[in-house]
C-alpha cells in the first residue's frame, strides 16, 4: 500500500490540500546526475499540520519545492487542490502558487520600512486582493501582535518578526503553507512562539501546513511526521512527541554508520 493510500485513502479527514503521486525529481545528466526523490507518493490533508524531517540531502526542500510549483518534477505528478500542476503553463504556475499556496522561510524577509500590518498585506497590495477583512481580523488574533501591528521589524523580537510572516503567509487564506526551518533562526523561547502560532492557525482556522525541520521539539508540534531518507519517504509518524521523534532519527544516524 503506497503512503498516499494509508494516509489519504480514507477519506475521513478531509479532502487533500496537495498531494504527489510517484513523484520523481532527478538533477543533472550522465555522471552529475543527483536522484534527489524517487517515487514519493504522499497526500497532505486539509487542516493538517504535517512535518518533515531527515538527514541532510535527502530530498526535504526537494519535496517542498516541487510540491509548491517552484521546481519541475521529473516523474510521476503534484496536485494542489484539484489542479494537476504539469497541466498548467508558467504564468498559470504563477497566479496558481500566488492564490494557492503562502511560504515561510527561515529569515523572515520583511521589509523593513513597513509596519508589521502593512507587512502582512503586501503580497494582496501587491496582487490588488483586497483582503478578506473578517479573515484577517483573525489571523491577527491568532498571531497575538494586535498592539503590535504599527511596529516596524526592527522594533520587535525574532519570534515576533517570524509571527508576522507567518500571519503574511496565511492572509491570503492559501491552500496550504509551506514552511522551510521556520524557526531555524530563532531562540528556543521564539520558536516556541511560531510553532505554536502555527499550531493554532492549523486547529483555530483550519489552515494546511508543511514544515520543514531537523528538530525533534519543533516536530512534535504537528500532527504527523514523514521520514525522508535518500529521496524516499521511509516512515511516518502520527501524534509525535519530541522523544519518539529523538528515537527514530537515531535510527538514521545508526543505519549511516553500519
Ligand atoms: P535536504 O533538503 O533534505 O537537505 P535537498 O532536497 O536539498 O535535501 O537535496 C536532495 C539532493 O539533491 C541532494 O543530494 C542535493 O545535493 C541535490 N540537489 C538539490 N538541489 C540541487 C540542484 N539545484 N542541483 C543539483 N543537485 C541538487
């Protein structure tokens, strides 16, 4: 049985948000030729809260990447919602990742100038979306920044400065939110503040989440972990705690040294 039938088959918890079917992604040619994945079936349901983690080079950012558009895949398929990604062109590719799917990365990328509300809107302004006032209302709840959305990056925390691009990258109320080492950069006090953030927005608005990490207590803030492993996902994890988490990827770094 493949992942995306014991994870997705179901039916029970909702619909997918995204999913690959024998995804495969090959870099160069001839002797260069890096498999970075090979044959990674997974869905990734709504309202979902999903980590991924694994050695270094073996696939995560890989997965992401072409799970959001951003890459081309070279086997298999990616759907996000109901559209099949390879059926689109570039500028599709574009309004579809625009409208569909917000990022999150490991620095914050706000502008510096701006305040943190006008921050979180820029990428409507940008497309002329006029955001969704009651939504937003909401996200801003849910980030706890409500006193502080007249403030410029440089006037709050790391954690905060994070909370605001995530509240950026859920203001367009996207399908999913792809989310690569978020709290990479942060304290551990400040990344226990966007994981929770991000947590919240997952049960309080229903949103989808992917979030790449290498720490097991970051991990343990989703509601399931995918094991990545020489571009194949190898396990999974439903309900992670940091230490069943700690356990199995001891497990990878046994099986490296055999
Ligand atoms: P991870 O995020 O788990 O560290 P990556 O997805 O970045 O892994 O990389 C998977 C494999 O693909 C690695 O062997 C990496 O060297 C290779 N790779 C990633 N991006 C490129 C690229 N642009 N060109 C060639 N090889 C790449």
């Amino acid at each position: 049985m493949s992942v995306t039938e014991t994870t997705a088959g179901t039916g029970s918890r909702g619909a997918l948000a995204a999913a690959a079917t024998n995804l495969g992604k090959v870099y160069g040619t001839g002797e260069t030729q890096v498999i970075a994945l090979e044959d990674v079936s997974v869905g990734f349901r709504r309202a979902e809260y999903t980590a991924i983690m694994g050695p270094s080079g073996s696939g995560k950012s890989t997965l992401m990447h072409c799970m959001a558009g951003l890459d081309s895949i070279s086997a298999g398929s990616v759907r996000l919602g109901e559209v099949e990604l390879s059926s689109l062109n570039d500028k599709q590719l574009t309004l579809l990742r625009r409208e569909k799917v917000g990022f999150v990365f490991q620095a914050f990328n706000l502008l510096p100038t701006l305040t943190a509300l006008e921050n979180i809107t820029l990428p409507m302004d940008i497309a002329g979306v006029k955001p969704d006032k009651k939504w937003l209302d909401q996200v801003i709840a849910t980030t706890g920044l409500r006193d502080r959305l007249g403030h410029r990056p440089a006037e709050l925390s790391g954690g905060q400065q994070q909370r605001v691009a995530c509240a950026r990258a859920l203001a367009s109320k996207p399908e999913i939110i792809f989310a690569d080492e978020p709290t990479g950069n942060l304290d551990s006090h400040s990344g226990a503040e966007v994981l929770g953030f991000l947590r919240a927005s997952v049960r309080e608005t229903g949103q989808t989440i992917v979030m790449v990490t290498h720490d097991p207590g970051a991990a343990s803030y989703a509601d399931r972990v995918l094991f990545l492993a020489d571009g194949r996902i190898v396990d999974e994890m439903a309900n992670p705690t940091s230490d069943l988490v700690l356990e199995r990827m001891k497990r990878f770094d046994a099986a490296r040294l055999i």
